[in-house]
C-alpha cells in the first residue's frame, strides 16, 4: 500500500482548488461549452450520472450478502474496504462543498452552459464523480485484474465527462471529485490495514 497515492491525490485537489477559487477560468468555460449542447440531454448521459449512487449502494450491500451466504470472510471484509472509502469520500466531498461553495455553472453562465437539471448544492467538488471514482477506485485496489480495472475506471469517468455534458459542473470540479474519489479508496485501504493488521 503506497500512501504516496494519497498525497498524489492531495495535489490534485488542492491544485483544483486554486484553479477554482477564483471565477472559472477561460479554458474551463471553453472547454465545457464544446462539451456541453445547448440542446438536448440524451437518456445515456443522464443514465449514467443516475446509475453512480445505486451501484455505490448495491455493490458493498452484494458483496456482503455473498459473502455471508458462502461464509467467506475476505470478501465482507473487502465489502467494508468499500463502504469506508464511500463514507470517507463523501465526508470530504460535502466538507469541500460547503465550505468553497462554488456556483454551478449555468448560475454563472446562464446565456452559455444548459444545464440538464437544476441543483441547489455547490459545484466544487463534483459529488457523482467523486463517488464513482470511490467505487472504481476500491474495487481496482481489491481486484487488480484487468477486466475489473478497466471497466470501472471506464465507468468512472463515463460519469465525470457525463456531469460535464449535463452542464452540472465545471472541469475542476470533475478532476478534483476524481482525485478525492481515488484518494478516498486509497486511504481506506491503508486505515484498514492499520486497524485490522493480522
């Protein structure tokens, strides 16, 4: 377990952070509006967004139900791996939130970005990202075969690039809810190993 992948993280955010305390910058609004229509929201880019909280509820409640019906072990406890890095990625997620406070774009550009839906929290850092890049993140540290890897990190960002069609977020938003998300899975493996060393 290399604690260097939280600091990584760390800097990341933090360098959102900074990026986004001031008003969004000029390639943030550029890259969004040729990423954002200013038409129509098609069913797959919102199905994606809506599929990040049921899947980070049914998969640590499926893993344990079969681990408990085949009395194995290793894979409740891998089902906590997961439920820690989603608490404590939403824990630092709402924190970030309410306390930056950033506007939704389409608040600040209402003539340019159309947003899908209207939300009443703030945008930094982007919540559904940041969850389904807990997931993905907790689970690749868990199963490092490439056919688990690869399309959860595919999922993960799915969501990302589908927040910023919807017009719900802002580049760094996305880049900082990824980062927390990868951070999140990382620190619950370690604080795992930490408290449960056998």
């Amino acid at each position: 377990m290399k604690i260097k992948n939280i600091y990584k993280s760390i800097l990341v955010i933090a360098g959102c952070f900074f990026l986004s305390i001031a008003n969004a910058q000029n390639w943030e609004i550029d890259l969004l509006k040729n990423i954002n229509p200013s038409q129509s929201h098609p069913t797959f880019q919102q199905n994606i967004s809506k599929s990040v909280y049921p899947l980070a509820l049914a998969t640590p409640v499926s893993m344990f139900a079969i681990g408990l019906i085949n009395k194995d072990k290793k894979l409740q406890h891998q089902s906590y791996k997961v439920v820690g890095s989603l608490l404590i990625n939403t824990a630092i997620t709402q924190a970030m939130k309410y306390t930056i406070n950033r506007n939704r774009p389409y608040q600040d550009y209402p003539t340019i970005i159309v947003p899908n839906n209207t939300e009443n929290d703030a945008s930094f850092p982007s919540g559904h990202t940041s969850t389904a890049f807990s997931l993905a993140a907790s689970l690749s540290i868990q199963y490092k075969k490439w056919y688990v890897v690869v399309p959860c990190y595919a999922w993960a960002a799915s969501v990302g690039y589908s927040r910023l069609y919807l017009g719900e977020h802002y580049p760094t938003d996305v880049f900082a809810g990824a980062a927390i998300g990868i951070g999140s899975a990382y620190l619950s493996e370690w604080l795992n190993r930490k408290l449960f060393k056998k």
